[in-house]
C-alpha cells in the first residue's frame, strides 16, 4: 500500500542519517599541522619522524604517552580564543594540556633539536594539510631556561619574538621567516601557537632548539638528537650543561625580575615556496637584516574551515547503501 511504501522509505532514511552524520563530522588523521623545521617533538616522535622516532627521548614519550603520536597534526584545543594561559596549565605546555599528548611534557634535555643561532633568521616550515587562516605566535625561553624543569608560562616572555597573519600554504606547508633574539645560548624551546581564525582552533608545538655557547661561533643549522653532534661538527652540551650560559649558571627566571628581557617583537614574513625534502627538514638561516612586515593574506591560504568531508570512500559506500536501501523498500 502507498502509505507503508511511504513509511518504510522513512524508517530507511532516519536509519541511514546518523550514518552519514558521523561520516561528515569525524576528522581525517592528519588533517591539520605542526611545524616540521626547527622539528617539533610531537612531530620528531611520530611515525614520520625518521631516526629522530628512535631517539631515546622519544622513545620515553611514547612509552609515557602509551601509544605512538600518529595524530601529530592534531594537538589542538577548541575555543581558547587568545586566552592560553588560562586554559593550558604550567607544566603541559608541549602537550597543551591533552592526554594523548602527555609524553610530549616529560623533563628532558635530549629531545631532538635544532641548532641555530642567535640573531639569525630561522625559517619556521609548518605543515598541513587542510589550509587555515589565522595567526602564528612564535616564543622562545628566556635566558637561564632549565630544561630539566616543567616548561612553564612563566619560562616564556609575555610577548612573542614574532608574529604572522594568514601566510598562504604551498606544498602542504606554510612557510615564514623571523629574526631571533640575540641573547640566547645552550637548550631552549621555541613555542609556537597557531590561532586559527576560519575554526575555533587553537594549535600549540614545541620546538627544542639549541644555541651555541658564546664565542663559539658554530656557524651553520641543522637537525640534531640530544647529547649528539651536530651538522657543523659541533658537540651538543650533554644533559649536565642544558640551560647553562658560557659566562656561568643556568638562572631560573620563574617569578624574578625581568628587566632587561628584549621585549620587542620581530615581523614575521611569508616565505616563497621550497620543495618538500623527503629527509626531516633541516633549520635554514638567513640574511639578518630581514625585516619586511607581516604579510597578509594572499587568498591562496583560506580554505575549508573545518573537515567536514571525512572518511572519503567510506563516507560515498554509506551514502550508496542508504539510498539503495531506500529503494528496495519503496518497491516492496
């Protein structure tokens, strides 16, 4: 009869939706980003990371986190809206404060690292894969940071080094460059937020980098495993000097004075593209006098403002047998 025809085609649909619902709101695996030069952890320790993965340190995240970093694109927290260090608490930095990121806040100072110089400007290579707009906030630890001890807001300035306003993404990563302070030295941490301003994201990373001691000029960048040498041929300082000036003791800045703290923020620049390597991407210095102002948008960085077209074929499988359903039923 028309009306059970009727019926059943409804009963067939109400079935097939929640199927469809959970096939348009479920995320890719990687489906967002995380900076791969200066290498992050989150990054250096995931599948992708090459021998950086096979590193002591990261061998202890992955056992402390209790799965391996699969996700590393996806250390992100929703609706912060500028106001991180109220919502991400002192000691989970790295980890923005998410269980399956834990492994990420251990004490170490054999994280693999990056070594730069001060100074210097250090292109920032931050990939993903779903192009956002949005702005980048880049700090690094103050003078005296102790890397054996929690990273806390406290061990960072209260403003950023450097700033950039929706950089374009070309070949899967966005790419700008920025001047770093002049007084660092020894391990340190360059902390990187990513406000997105097409989703309510807020992304957050932790670089470890490293500075050569003073007088020691060191020249040249390069990826490096903690305690390892380095791409100059340099040694790395061992755990016992992490933190550590040339001129003396490491100094913990958490609740002292911080006069004389270089406040002033650096422009950050969009980058022309480079072709991805096919190797964890090496720290790339340049001219550092570079000080063009933040660019804005050129229009090839906007883009869907969040995944909602996941799961690819399966999603096309589920739509088919829903509607083949629907149709079998109405001949009936």
């Amino acid at each position: 009869m028309p009306w059970m025809r009727s019926h059943r085609t409804a009963v067939a649909a109400a079935a097939v939706a929640p199927l469809l619902l959970t096939v348009c709101t479920a995320g890719p695996a990687h489906a967002h980003g995380a900076p791969t030069d200066p290498v992050s952890r989150v990054y250096a320790c995931s599948p992708d990371g090459g021998s950086a993965a096979r590193s002591a340190a990261c061998r202890a995240a992955v056992g402390s986190n209790g799965a391996p970093f699969t996700a590393w694109d996806n250390l992100r927290i929703a609706n912060v809206n500028g106001r991180d260090r109220q919502v991400v608490p002192d000691g989970k930095l790295c980890s923005g404060g998410l269980p399956a990121y834990r492994g990420l806040d251990l004490t170490r100072a054999d994280w693999p690292s990056t070594r730069l110089a001060p100074s210097s400007t250090v292109t920032m290579r931050y990939v993903s894969t779903i192009p956002h707009t949005g702005t980048f906030r880049m700090y690094l630890t103050e003078p005296g940071y102790d890397p054996t001890k929690p990273l806390a807001w406290a061990d960072l300035p209260d403003r950023p080094f450097a700033e950039v306003k929706d950089p374009a993404l070309r070949d899967g990563a966005y790419r700008f460059t920025a001047k770093l302070p002049a007084d660092r030295t020894g391990r340190h941490v360059l902390y990187t937020i990513w406000q997105n301003s097409s989703t309510p994201d807020t992304y957050y990373s932790c670089s470890d980098v490293v500075f050569p001691a003073k007088g020691n000029s060191g020249g040249g960048s390069g990826q490096e495993s903690g305690g390892g040498r380095t791409a100059s041929g340099a040694a790395d300082a061992g755990p016992g000097d992490e933190g550590r000036a040339a001129d003396g003791p490491a100094t913990d800045k958490r609740g002292t004075d911080k006069k004389g703290t270089d406040k002033r923020r650096t422009t950050a620049t969009p980058t022309p593209s480079a072709p991805a390597s096919a190797e964890t991407p090496r720290a790339r210095s340049a001219d550092a006098s570079d000080s063009t102002p933040v660019a804005a948008t050129d229009g090839s960085g906007t883009g869907a403002s969040a995944p909602l077209v996941a799961g690819g074929a399966a999603g096309v499988l589920v739509l088919i047998g829903g509607v083949a359903l629907a149709l079998r039923l109405r001949r009936r």
